[in-house]
C-alpha cells in the first residue's frame, strides 16, 4: 500500500455509482447488523472481493485513458520553466535567509515544548511523592472521576452489545462513509462542530484547572521549597 490516493479513488467511484454503492450498503447492513459473528470473516472475504472489483474496473479504465508506452520519449512533454530558475538571485538568497530563521525558530519552540512537558513531569513527581498532602489529596478526588466514568462505561458496554445498540452504531458510521461526497458533506461538517464544541467544554474545563495546576511546584520550585525550608530561619 504504497499511496492512498488509489483507495480513495474507488471509495469516490464506489459513494458516486448507483449499483455499486447500493451492494456496498447491502453487504454493510448484512455484515454490521445480521450476520451472526461466525460469518464475519466470510463476509469479510465478499467486501474484499467487491473492493477488488472496482479497483480492477478504475485501474482498466486509467488504462484505457493513459496507455502504456514502451518508450519514455513517445509523448514529448512540454517543459515550463518553474517560477524559482526564473526569480533573481536576491529573492533566492532572501528565501533562504527566511528559511534559515523559520528553522531556527523551530528548534527554540521545540526545546520549550520538551520544557513545559518536563514541568508538568516534575509537577507529577511532586503530587506522587505527596510533597504537598492536601494538593495530592484534591489531585487524587480529580482522577477518581475520570476512574468512575471508565469504570461505568465498562460495566454499560455489555449491556449495549447484548442490546445490539453497539452494532447499530457502527452500521450508522459506515453508511455514513458510504454516502456520496455532497450528501456525506453536511454530515461531517455536523460531527465536526460538534466535535469543536466538545474541544471548546474542554478547554474552558482546563482553564479553569490551569490556575491551580501551575500552583503546583515544578523542580525546580520544589528545590527552593526544600532549601528554605532547610536554611532560612524566620524568627518571630
């Protein structure tokens, strides 16, 4: 599989053409919400085949279109100077001053990244090593609500697989992707803003942790809590 562009060149063929997206929709119906979980690979087998079938189709149709040629010089093409051979040789060394900087400026964005998420590690190792109990205390009543969130998420999901919810679901994104492009369109512009919208709780719930988070000691503040606390004597 060396490029993707062919295989979305038979799922446009396959969303575009009638006959092949009606039996790509029957045998996702079958396979997703029917066919008892024995048959799966059987009818795993058919959709590749199918898929198989329509690229041979596009691939004889590109064949058709551009032939094969024994020769490389049977077609001459025709050569266009590019914009770069034709540009003065002081826009040249000014795009590689500019090119020169912009990597610069990534190597000092990348090294404060690895900065701030070494931080955020040693701040970690602070709330392990219960340096601050109380902060530890209230970090640990935050992770257990994440905890019982998974926790009742697992105890529902076999509820919805004996329920079948789950395969409905899955039904309903692949018939989602088989749609043709201008009606699948409005559907992933919908699941995008919602998906922002979701960002958008998620970042105002991180605003509103990142006060107290940055509170937190880092390494380097630990250090000075832990020299104070050993050095200097404030005398009432």
């Amino acid at each position: 599989i060396g490029s993707i562009e062919p295989w979305l060149a038979v799922l446009h063929a396959i969303n575009s053409e009638p006959a092949p997206a009606a039996t790509f929709h029957a045998w996702w119906a079958m396979t997703s919400l029917i066919a008892p979980a024995w048959t799966l690979p059987i009818l795993l087998v058919i959709g590749i085949l199918l898929v198989a079938w329509k690229a041979g189709c596009i691939a004889q149709q590109r064949l058709r279109e551009e032939p094969l040629r024994l020769y490389v010089d049977e077609v001459q093409p025709t050569v266009v100077p590019s914009a770069e051979a034709t540009e003065p040789a002081t826009e040249r060394v000014r795009k590689a001053v500019r090119n020169a900087a912009g990597a610069h400026i990534s190597v000092l964005e990348l090294a404060s990244t690895a900065n701030r998420a070494l931080s955020h590690l040693e701040r970690v190792s602070h709330i392990f090593a219960f340096g601050d109990g109380h902060a530890a205390m209230l970090c640990g009543l935050a992770v257990l609500v994440p905890a019982f969130v998974a926790a009742l998420a697992l105890r529902l999901l076999p509820l919805l697989l004996g329920i079948r919810c789950l395969r409905v679901l899955i039904w309903l994104m692949g018939c989602c992707a088989l749609l043709p492009p201008r009606h699948r369109e409005p559907v992933v512009e919908a699941a995008g803003h919602y998906f922002h919208d979701a960002l958008a709780a998620l970042e105002r719930l991180l605003a509103v942790v990142a006060p107290f988070w940055l509170r937190l000691p880092d390494g380097v503040e630990a250090a000075h809590l832990a020299l104070f606390e050993r050095y200097v004597v404030i005398g009432g």
